[in-house]
C-alpha cells in the first residue's frame, strides 16, 4: 500500500486537489476517518478513544474541565458542594433539551447514575462508576451523589467519562438501542449511524448558550471507521477526507509537502505499556518467573522507540499512569535500562537458556508492537503477533488468554492516577497480577482525602509494580492530526479533536 500512497502522493502534488475540499467547505462538513470502530457508541459501554470523541460531541457532563485553564465550570450543572466526604450536591441547569425533545431534569442524572454504577450492569470501564453508591433527586434540579467512600477525584470524573442519558428513552432502550439510536444533549446529534462502518453528527441548532462548548460553525461532520491507516492516509491525499489523526510519523512528513493539507502534531496523555499476565492461570507460565518479567523489560529499547516511531514530544515513562495526573510520581522506582545481554543472563538463570515461545496481543500501533516482537526475538523470546480489534483482545485478555498485550490507555482524559494505574493493577476485570498488596495501596490512594496520604499510597503501588516488572511502562503517544489546509482547529493532548471549536478559514 505505500508505493500507492507514493504514488497519490506525487499526483497531489503534481495537480492539486482544491475542489473536494472546497465542496466540503461550502457544504460546511468535515469527513473524519478513524481506525478502530467503537463497540458500542454509549460511552459507558465503550473504551476506544473514537468511542470518547463521540461521547463529547453527542452528550454533556454535569461539569466541564476547560482544556485550556483546566478551570471546572459548569455544564449540565450549575453549582456543585460536598455536604461531607461522601455527599456531593449538584444544582442542576434548567431549560436544556434533549435531542429527541425530553426535557433535562433530576430524574435524567438519577436513573443515569444509578444504571451504570450497578455493577449487573457491567458497564466496560468499572472504575469510572464503581465510586458511586447511589444518586438521590432532592428536587427537581437538585441531586445528590452519594459515593461508596470517599473519592477526591469525583468532581474531575463528572467532568469527563460521566455522561447524562434521557431517562425515558434510556429505561425503554437500554445501551442497544442507544448505540442504535443515541440520543444525548451535546452539540451535535446523531443523523445517522451505520453500525460498523460510518456515524453522521449534526449540528444541534437547539444547544443551550450557557454551555462552555460554543455552538458550533460546523455543519455536519462524518466519521468512517475504516481500520487500515494507508486507505485513510491514500484518501486524504485524493481529497475523500478533510480530517485524520494518529498518522505514522514518516507519513506525516510525507504529508507535509501537500500543499493543501496542514499538519499538525502534540503531546497526549496516551500511555504505552507492555502488560504482563503473571497469575498463576497465565497462558504463558515463564511469565510467573520474575526473572523472565525484567528479562522483557530489559531487552525493550523504550529510548529508540519512542523517538525513531513515536516522535517528538514523546517521552519515556516509568508507571502506568501520565506525569500530569495528580498521583502520578515514579519518584525512585526501580527502572530497566536497555540491555540485551542482561536480559539473556535473566533467561539463563530462570531455566530459559533458548527463551521460549509466546504470544503478543495488540490493536494499534503495529509498527510499534513488531518492533517489540523484534527486541524480544533478539534475546530468545519468540513471540507472535495476534492483532485485531481493541474489543476482541480485551475479551481474551480478561479470559486470562493474553500472555502479553500492547496496551495504550488514554484514561479517558481524566486528569488523576485513579483513572490510570488501577484500571489495570486495582483488582478490576483487566488486572492480569491481582496483587494484593498493590490493590490495597491503590484502593487508599482512590479513597483518602488528604492529598499528600494520596500521592504516598500511588508511589508505594508504582514501586511495587516496578520492583516485579509487572508491567513494561514504555512511553506516551504523540499525535499527528492531518487536515485540510483551510480547516481552523487546535491539538489539545486529551486526544480530542473538537469539532464544535473548528470553523473553515
């Protein structure tokens, strides 16, 4: 596919290719692509990033963190205020619709909350809800959330992951029918949705004016779900979109020779890590030998990767969390330099003279995950690459099937540890070490109201995480957004294009 990439490549530039994109700017639509198809188009039943793009375009929060000052404002709520360390009271925004006519109220936030913090409900990312014990309508724009114990970071995930459905349509339909049919408050509703190959999102033209997202300029914006990355870049450069992001590095400089297209590229909060199933029931029984775990951490070259197939603005992580969320201090833990002939050594001595066979399980990033398979295979490990769909490897992972997984977690641009490392090591679904130890640690981290005890309990669990090499912390993923050359937008590093800030120039 590259030599037809290359080949687009030098017709663009050889022609021009103005006139799609003008059509599109004077139908005012932006044509999106993404790789990875959302299993359920219900944020709380979905944890791929597209999933949480739409997520924002289609619903609102109670609050809103301002990407820019990180201020918390007000969104579906007004005013917020714990009445004590595990009541926190919401005075609710009056006049908001949603898309199919319901009128916003406290019953909305009630049966919302309540539905997905049920665990019989099994909302996919349980530790996004499963601080919540109840909610409580005082009146009817007033509510209480009650939590299961104290949880500092509440306000922060109001912020984000939480969304409001309309009770009426949701108690009828259920999440089916909302990925069917989703309806919400946001900027945009859904005109269509082609399960599995396309989602069209329409202006709202009834969204309230109080909201911090401003209406949108942007009439119509069209997401394809189309999973090989060389169609996506070969259309782009044809004029078939107007809009792509996580485009390889070299196909980024490629790109920045078109002269009517614009690159743009930054910093995210997508961490990378090499997750190791180390339980007893582990698919790959050398896995349960530490010496085998700092074996694989050693012979990764975490330094070379990020730079040569991330890019700039990369950097190398040492926890399973990124540095800007509060709690994320890997302060004195136990790191693993690059050394080949180290990790042979720790082969040797753990019973692997001639290393063994395995498997790694991955989604996306495959030049990253072969490169992996690479630094392995050159100190015995033979390992295979299994790649496919993010949803179909979490299932085999939380199976205990997946000795090894690619993994990228972007925390739902959650700004907190809590959003992070316990997702994977607090004794949830896709915990493949169950420590207790750890759990225990992380569990006070979530739950203790003094910062400093906080940040104390995640820096015990990151070196105890570190000290077994339970885990391959490798880097943070830079994105390169391609777009239109008129097209006006921002890179912000939650990975969240927003398309209800851009406008054509």
């Amino acid at each position: 596919m590259r030599w037809v990439v290359g080949l687009v490549l030098g017709a663009t530039l050889a022609f021009g290719m103005t006139a799609p994109a003008e059509a599109q700017r004077r139908a005012n639509t932006i044509r999106f692509a993404y790789d990875q198809v959302p299993e359920n188009v219900d944020p709380y039943f979905n944890n791929v990033r597209i999933g949480v793009i739409i997520a924002h375009h289609v619903w609102d929060t109670l609050i809103y963190r301002d990407p820019k000052t990180n201020e918390y404002k007000g969104q579906l709520a007004t005013a917020w205020r714990w009445v004590d360390d595990k009541t926190l009271e919401l005075d609710l925004r009056r006049g908001v619709k949603f898309h199919n006519g319901e009128e916003f109220d406290a019953d909305d936030v009630v049966f919302t909350l309540n539905y997905v913090a049920n665990p019989a409900n099994r909302s996919t990312t349980q530790s996004n809800v499963n601080w919540i014990e109840r909610v409580e309508k005082v009146d009817q724009f007033k509510v209480r959330i009650v939590t299961r114990r104290p949880f500092p970071a509440a306000i922060e995930y109001l912020a984000g992951p939480l969304v409001i459905h309309p009770n009426q349509y949701y108690e009828q339909v259920g999440p089916k029918g909302m990925n069917e049919k989703p309806v919400g408050t946001g900027p945009y509703r859904v005109a269509e949705h082609q399960i599995g190959r396309s989602i069209t999102l329409q202006r709202n033209p009834d969204y309230f004016g109080e909201s911090p997202k401003p209406k949108p300029t942007i009439e119509r914006v069209v997401i394809r779900f189309i999973p090989d990355r060389q169609t996506q870049i070969a259309e782009m450069l044809s004029g078939g979109l107007e809009f792509v992001m996580n485009v390889a590095p070299d196909q980024a400089a490629q790109m920045r020779a078109v002269p009517t297209l614009q690159v743009v590229s930054g910093a995210t909060m997508r961490i990378v890590f090499l997750q190791m199933a180390t339980m007893d029931n582990s698919p790959a029984a050398p896995l349960r030998d530490l010496r085998v775990r700092r074996a694989i951490a050693h012979a990764i070259d975490r330094k070379t990767m990020a730079s040569q197939l991330v890019g700039p603005g990369s950097e190398v992580i040492n926890a399973i969390c990124y540095p800007s969320q509060f709690g994320c201090d890997s302060t004195g833990v136990m790191t693993y330099d690059y050394d080949p002939a180290k990790a042979r050594q720790l082969l040797a001595e753990a019973g692997f003279p001639n290393g063994f066979d395995t498997e790694i399980h991955a989604y996306r990033e495959r030049n990253q995950s072969e490169a992996m398979i690479n630094y392995l295979r050159a100190v015995g490990i033979r390992a295979t690459l299994r790649f496919g769909q993010y949803a179909a490897m979490r299932e085999q992972s939380r199976a205990f099937r997946v000795p090894l997984a690619h993994q990228t977690w972007g925390s739902f641009s959650v700004n907190d540890v809590s959003a992070a490392t316990p997702v994977y090591y607090g004794g949830l679904d896709d915990d493949l070490t169950r420590d207790p130890k750890v759990v225990e640690l992380l569990k006070r981290g979530d739950t203790v109201t003094d910062p400093q005890a906080r940040l104390t309990a995640y820096r015990a669990a990151h070196a105890i995480i570190a000290e077994q090499a339970y885990s391959v912390p490798l880097y943070n993923l830079v994105t390169f957004y391609v777009a239109a050359k008129d097209l006006d937008f921002a890179a912000y590093p939650d990975e969240l294009p927003r398309f209800w800030e851009m406008r054509w120039k």
